[in-house]
C-alpha cells in the first residue's frame, strides 16, 4: 500500500527542485522518490563499508593501550625528534 508523504519546503527551494527534475525530464515527485531511495542506498552501503572495516581490522592483532598512555607516549616520541 502506499503512502503519502508531505514535506514543506521554502518556496526557492521548491523552484530549485522542480527546475532540476525538469532538467532530467520527470516530475517533482519521481525526482524525490529518486533521491530518497539513493539515500536509503547510499546509508546502507556506508553502514555496510563500515562493517567490513571492522570485520577487517578485527582480523589483526595490533598493540593497544588506553588513549591517554598512547598519546603521552606519541608526544615523548616527538620530542626525541
């Protein structure tokens, strides 16, 4: 089933939509539900790019330690320079 959705928009912002959708030949409405369903996409595919970045790197054994000893360490290293 369908649904409607209602947004409100300023009326030069309205205008900038409406002149590109014309530019591409569709309506304000198919120019919208475009856009929604790459930014569903888009999101989707960032959470999932994150993911495997985890599922990478967990793959690995990397020193650690608490941030404030790495950072005073990091420093101390610099000063050496």
């Amino acid at each position: 089933m369908s649904k409607r959705l209602q947004v409100l928009l300023d009326p030069e912002e309205y205008r900038e939509i409406q002149a590109i959708a014309g530019r591409q030949r569709m309506t304000v409405a198919e120019w919208v539900r475009q856009a929604l369903r790459k930014a569903r996409s888009d999101s989707r595919q960032t959470i999932e790019a994150k993911l495997r970045a985890v599922a990478e790197a967990s793959r690995y054994q990397f020193p650690t330690a608490d941030i404030e000893v790495m950072l005073r360490e990091i420093e101390a290293g610099q000063r050496l320079r």
